[in-house]
C-alpha cells in the first residue's frame, strides 16, 4: 500500500483530498490528512475506508520527521512559506513533494538535495501558477510545431465571483486566502514590452489596467502580477519581445481598490497605536492629510476630494457600503491597516450558501508564421457549485492530486530536483485528464483584426 500525506485541510485542499480517496481502492492508496484544525481534517476525510485525519502542527518538527518518514509523497497545501520546513523532512527521508505555491528561494536552495537523491520537489502545481503553465507550454509547444515566431504571450487569470452571485457593488467576494487578496500586488510588477522590461510600482499597479471580454461572462480589468520576467528563462522563450502574467478582477474594482492603496489601508508593516479604541471613521480620518478640525465638511466628501473623485461616484458608493466611514469601532489591538482592512472585508466579502465563485484564465499568442500575424487565444472559464465545492478548490486540488498519481505510477520517475509544471510528459496527461474533470479550454485563431486592444470571445 502506498502513502499519501497531505498538509492542509483548508478549502483548497478539498478536491485534492475527494480525487485521492476516490482513486484511492482502485491503486491501493492511503491518505493521510493532516491539519490543526482535526475536526476540519476530519470531516474532509468524510468516514472513508481509506482515509485517516491526523492532527498536524507544522512546527513541530519531530511530528513532521515522523510523519513523512512514513509516507511515500507528500502533497502541501501549507502557506507557501512554510513548505521548506516539510521538503527539509522530504530530503532526509527520500520522499516527493507537490505544493501549489511560487518556488520560492529558500526552496530553490534546496535543488541540489532533491536531484542527487532522485526526489522531485514539483512546485506551482495548482492555477495560477500552476494550471496557467501547462496550458501556455501546451501553446507554445504547438505555435513552434507550426514553425510560428511568437511576438506576444499575455497571460491573465481571476479567481472571481460568478455573475449569478455577484450582489454587492465591489463585485467580489473572497473565493481564497483573504489576506493574500489584501495583499496582493505588493512589490514591483516586472513585465516585458516590445523587448524592453517595464516596471510597475505598487503605487501605480492598479492604475494601469487592460480590458478584456470574455463571451458570456462578461469584461475584466487586468493588471501584471509579480514578476513575468522571471519565466522568460523557465519557459526557455528569451526571443519572445512581449510577455506579460496578470490578475483579473471585475471592472471598477482596480480603481476602487487602488483608494485602499492611496490611503495606505494595504499596509502591514506597522501596528496603529490603540487601534482597539479607533472606529472605521477615526482610521479614515487618521489617514486623511486634513482633520475636522482644519475642514468643517463631511468625512466622506473629503476622502472622495482626497482620492480626486465625485463625492456620488460608484468609487464612493464602494466604499459607503463597506462602511468606512461608520462609528463602529474596531475592537482588534495593535492590529495593522492590513489587517483592519482584512476583518472588515471578511464580513462584507463573504460568499453566502448557495454562492458560485467563477475561474477565469486568459492566454494570447501573438505570432508570425510564413508572413502573416496570427493571434491564437485559449480561453477557460469554470464555476464552483456552491460555497463548499468551489473553483477555486478543483482548480488548485485537481492538478496537485493527478501530480501525485503521476509520481505515484511511475509516470514520471525519471524527473528529479525542483521543478514546475512545463515538461510535456506532465502537461499532456494533466491537461487531459483536467479536462475529464470539468476544466477545459476553449481555443480560436484570429488571423485580422489585430488591435492593441484585445477581446476574447
């Protein structure tokens, strides 16, 4: 009997677990799922034969030892900065490991150990990254086929709400790790334009945003994510003179998203003194250059003088309803604005019962071929069943789970060191069998209408 381990009970590991368990009879499995929280671990396993919820604390080390040095492959759904703690116990006892998170450097460190002992470390295999690598190598394996020169590669993806569950005026909820959502963008985005490298600051990234259509679903905003440049090399396309990864929101939520960014809302850096004493109101106002004492008009008309739009603005009326401006107070000491933020839009942003989250994914391919421009787009758009069974969770569990069965079966033995998702032999089998599962792509080719701004349908 094989083993499997499995860190992390949260609601992205929820179909990772279900796909193990119901593969689990037929190639003689057994998953182990470990969390804090044992009840959640528990009720993931759901009473399966096969299934064992375990409590876990990642921080203690002697557990982890332990642990790992009984299973065959380990598959974490940890935060992204602590699978280095699980990949150390990886290497002393030989084991693989699947995460779905960023290699960070710390984990890169660690390259040499993995490949000398014929163990694959395979990171950023859930959506974004993850999904999104497979199905661009997928694209650009074929545009070479053809003997296409590829000029452009835009890359774009939202874990969103569907239109169905879109009730309040942000049009979103949280479908993921919130703080990661209050977060996000922090840095410089890094991007390639016309064979130059452009850079973005936190302070401008929402500001500079592209449309997009999707048929059926709707427009999207999109705005660069992290550092595309970094994948130039990974993706072995140094000739590619524009190349760009980004996030999709709902239109109008960039630039309301961008007043918390000018209010210095997103900050997490530092506690507010006495903050358990503040109200929504008094924080506003302490982040405001003016007082009430040197400018008698309302809070909510000089915030709107403050971020330069009209005080009856939809970015006004955003805010309004996340309640910024009411007396009610905080209550958390020594919090950070981050954190503020965080609560706040917990309550105001949380997905009701019967809510549908939505995966939008987005790639473009601008190429040459026997002198013609050619754009090809691949499109998927999938959504969740309700609040419990999500997107969000297939699209980060699934490609994890047939990860696993892939090193499991040996399909892959001959891979070691740390790797992502870009080799054929893994992309193929996962994009097929991903599309089995619901996550599909729909691809056109466009040979006109080759405009700056790009719709998809």
């Amino acid at each position: 009997m094989q083993k499997i381990l499995v860190l992390g009970a949260g609601k992205s590991a929820t179909d990772l677990i279900h796909y193990l368990l119901d593969h689990a009879n037929e190639h003689d499995w057994q998953v182990i799922v470990g969390d804090l929280d044992i009840e959640l671990a528990t009720q993931k396993v759901g009473g399966h034969s096969r299934g064992q919820a375990i409590f876990y604390d990642v921080m203690d080390a002697e557990l982890t030892d332990r642990l790992v040095s009984e299973v065959d492959v380990v598959a974490s759904v940890l935060p992204a900065k602590l699978h280095y703690l699980v990949a150390e116990a990886c290497i002393k006892h030989k084991k693989h490991i699947v995460t779905p998170s960023y290699i960070s450097s710390r984990d890169k460190a660690m390259e040499a150990d993995f490949r000398n002992n014929g163990l694959l470390f395979m990171g950023e295999m859930g959506l974004d990254p993850g999904i999104d690598h497979m199905s661009v190598m997928k694209m650009l394996d074929e545009v070479r086929h053809l003997g296409g020169k590829v000029q452009a590669i835009r890359s774009f993806t939202g874990a969103l709400i569907a239109p169905e569950s879109d009730t309040n005026p942000w049009h979103y909820k949280f479908t993921w790790a919130p703080m990661n959502v209050v977060l996000a963008g922090q840095g410089t985005a890094q991007y390639l334009k016309n064979g130059r490298p452009k850079y973005i600051p936190y302070n401008r990234l929402f500001e500079l945003t592209e449309t997009y259509q999707v048929e059926g679903v709707g427009a999207f905003e999109a705005y660069a994510n992290r550092d595309s440049i970094l994948y130039l090399d990974k993706y072995n396309i140094p000739e590619v003179p524009t190349f760009i990864r980004g996030t999709l929101r709902q239109k109008g939520y960039c630039d309301a998203w961008n007043a918390f960014v000018k209010l210095g809302w997103t900050d997490n850096t530092f506690p507010i003194i006495n903050s358990e004493k503040l109200t929504y109101n008094d924080l506003v106002e302490a982040f405001l250059p003016t007082d009430a004492s040197e400018d008698s008009r309302s809070l909510d008309i000089r915030m709107a003088e403050f971020l330069d739009v009209a005080p009856d603005s939809e970015l006004m009326d955003q805010m309004r309803w996340l309640g910024i401006f009411d007396h009610i107070q905080i209550q958390k000491p020594k919090a950070t604005p981050a954190v503020i933020l965080h609560d706040l839009l917990i309550e105001k942003w949380k997905l009701d019962e019967n809510d549908k989250d939505m995966i939008v994914m987005i790639h473009l391919f601008d190429y040459e071929l026997n002198g013609q421009m050619h754009r090809r787009q691949s499109t998927m758009v999938m959504k969740g069943k309700d609040r419990d069974n999500t997107a969000i969770s297939a699209t980060v569990g699934f490609p994890m789970a047939i990860m696993v069965k892939l090193i499991l079966t040996g399909k892959v033995s001959h891979l070691s060191g740390i790797h992502m998702p870009i080799m054929k032999e893994v992309y193929e089998p996962c994009l097929k069998e991903l599309a089995e599962l619901g996550v599909h792509f729909h691809e056109a080719e466009i040979t006109d209408n080759m405009s700056s701004e790009i719709h998809i349908s």
